[in-house]
C-alpha cells in the first residue's frame, strides 16, 4: 500500500536500513493515531465518521448539521 512505500521510503532515506525497519510500525501508528483524531472531532460535532456519507456532499449546514448534495446538472 501507499502508506508502506512511503514509509519505507522516508525512514529509509533519513535511518538507512534501521529506518526501514521502524519506518512501516511508526507510520501505522501515526496514521492511526490522526485517523482516531479526526472520528473524535467529528463525534463531537456529531457528525457522521463514515467516508461514504461524504462522497457527493456539496456542503453542511451549520446550524441544522444537515447534509447537502451536490445538485446535478
């Protein structure tokens, strides 16, 4: 996946072959860490964490929280 090549890549170039090493556990981490992060702050807007809800969505009403599509031509 992207987040390994990347990692790998990174570390690598910064730690050498120990940096390869580390690199994959670490970026997992911090990637999981920014995911927790970002459903937190949607739960407390008490909006919805699911990634589809917001595939075709124009924008939210702040007042309401409601979901508005993008109109189709």
């Amino acid at each position: 996946s992207f987040g390994v090549l990347f990692s790998i890549l990174l570390f690598g170039g910064l730690f050498g072959f120990v940096g390869m090493i580390i690199g994959v556990p670490t970026f997992a981490v911090l990637y999981n860490l920014g995911k927790d992060g970002v459903e937190h702050f949607l739960r407390k807007k008490n909006l919805s964490c699911n990634t589809q809800d917001y595939a075709e969505l124009d924008y939210i009403e702040n007042d309401q929280k409601t979901y508005v599509r993008k109109q189709e031509d």
